[in-house]
C-alpha cells in the first residue's frame, strides 16, 4: 500500500531519529517468520510461480464441468506495523534532543525559514516531569533563540513558580521552531512540516503531564480542532501522557480576568504530579 509523501517523510524523520540513537532493527508486533524457514518458504513461491508460468504441451482433452467456487470477499489488508516508542535512560536523554537538534539543522524545510532570525529548539531539563508547549517564538524568542523570554515569558516563569517549581525543572517548546511573520498563526503546512521533531522531544522527554498553551498547541498535539473552553477543565491522553488546555500567556496579558481559570488548569497539573502551590510572600 502506498504512503503518501507526508507519511513517509514523518516515517523517514522517525527511523533517522533511532538510527542516530544507535537502534537499528524495527519488528512488528506480530511472530516473525523463523529465518531458517524463510528459504523454504521462498522455495515454495518460486516453484509454485515457475510452475504456473511454464506453458502446457501435453494433448488437449475434453474437460468436464465443474463446479464454480464460492466467491468469498478478500481479506482485509495488514495494518502497517506499529513502532513502539523506544524508552530512552535518563542519563541519555540530553544527547537524544541533541542529535534532533542535529538533525533540525539550518532547516529550511517550510516557508518561515527566510524570515527567522534564531531557530527556537526548546529549553529545559530533558528528564522534566512537566513539559509546555506553545504556539511558536515571539520577536525576543527570534532574536534569542530561545522559548518564551518576552513578555509571555515572564508571565509563563511566574505560573511554572507558583505551582512550586523553576524554569529549570520543566521543558518548554513550541508547535513550530521559528517566528511567523508579526506573530501570525502558523499556517498548517509550517506546522505539519515542524511538529514531528517536537513529537519526537516529548518521546525522547516522556513527561508525565503536557500543558498546551493556546489553542495551536492543543490542535496539533490532540490532532483535532476544537474550542479552547470545551478542551479545558478535563485531563486528555497523547503520547502515551497526560494533557491539560490552558490559555496561552500572551492571550492572559490581554485579559487578566482569566488567570483564575487558567490557575484552575494548572492545578489540575499539580495534582497529578502530586504538587504543592508555592506559598504566598508575606
């Protein structure tokens, strides 16, 4: 069956991605064939396929009728195998989005490349039990190289402290890894063509909760589009984790009000990472 060529180049992305990682054989789920069966397997094909091929010289003779088989429906095609993700030992994890870094490079794969000034990777701890993901780099985060450094940013460290934990401890990134023009949403082919190598940092991260910032985020990481306030205020499962909808921190600059509603979320973390909200200054 024949993939189209979104599929194969997410497929290819992926199997680069292991072979980088030192793994090199894929098997289904399914028993493998034992290899020493294979030849005679083989030799029965062929035989069979030589046989039929070979015309008959033998002398005509009357056949007599028969019965016309039932015709029964084909057999429904194999599915295409399944990869499991491959666990990857914390003390590995650092390389591993190193060697997707590598594999990033100077990227010019979709239309935002000729007009960003730092590509946006992500930051943070690689074996991070929280991760959030954004919609895409603002003008600082161009100008750094780094994930939500302006404005939303600050606003962003001050709800990771608040639920009792730093920067430091949490992965952020983004559905796409350089600025849209004057901050526009991504189109869906910048998006499609970036989001494999965020699936495989949240593959090679594995953290235990996902918080998508904004409905971008939510839409690409949940595959489907919905409004952000039916996605909120209930726990979702993607990559084999746990995702939580918030709003998107530049939307709460805009209006403060809804910083409650997006502590509710936040909360919703915190319990299942069994945290503890940071106490207030006196």
């Amino acid at each position: 069956m024949a993939l189209d060529p979104q599929l194969q180049g997410t497929l290819a992305a992926h199997i680069r991605y292991f072979r980088d990682l030192g793994v090199f054989d894929f098997y289904r789920r399914s028993e493998p064939i034992p290899a020493e069966e294979s030849p005679l397997i083989l030799q029965s094909v062929t035989a069979t396929a030589t046989e039929s091929s070979l015309p008959s010289f033998s002398e005509s003779k009357p056949e007599m009728p028969r019965a016309v088989p039932a015709v029964r429906p084909p057999a429904p095609s194999p599915a295409l195998p399944i990869l499991a993700p491959v666990p990857i030992a914390p003390e590995l994890r650092a390389a591993a989005l190193q060697a997707i870094r590598d594999e990033i490079g100077d990227c010019q794969r979709c239309p935002l490349a000729p007009t960003r000034n730092k590509l946006v990777f992500g930051d943070g701890d690689p074996n991070a039990r929280l991760m959030f993901v954004g919609e895409g780099p603002g003008a600082d985060e161009d100008a750094q190289g780094l994930p939500f450094v302006g404005r939303g940013g600050q606003l962003l460290n001050n709800m990771i402290n608040a639920m009792g934990l730093k920067r430091e401890e949490v992965y952020i990134a983004n559905i796409v890894k350089c600025r849209p023009p004057k901050n526009r949403v991504p189109e869906p082919i910048e998006a499609n063509t970036c989001k494999p190598f965020l699936f495989q940092q949240i593959e090679v991260i594995q953290p235990e909760v996902i918080v998508a910032l904004g409905s971008t985020a939510a839409t690409y990481l949940l595959g489907a589009k919905a409004s952000l306030s039916s996605l909120r205020g209930r726990i979702h499962h993607a990559f084999n984790t746990k995702l939580i909808v918030t709003y998107h921190p530049a939307f709460l600059l805009r209006d403060p009000t809804q910083k409650k509603e997006a502590w509710k979320d936040l909360q919703m973390a915190m319990a299942e990472l069994g945290l503890k909200a940071k106490p207030a200054n006196p």
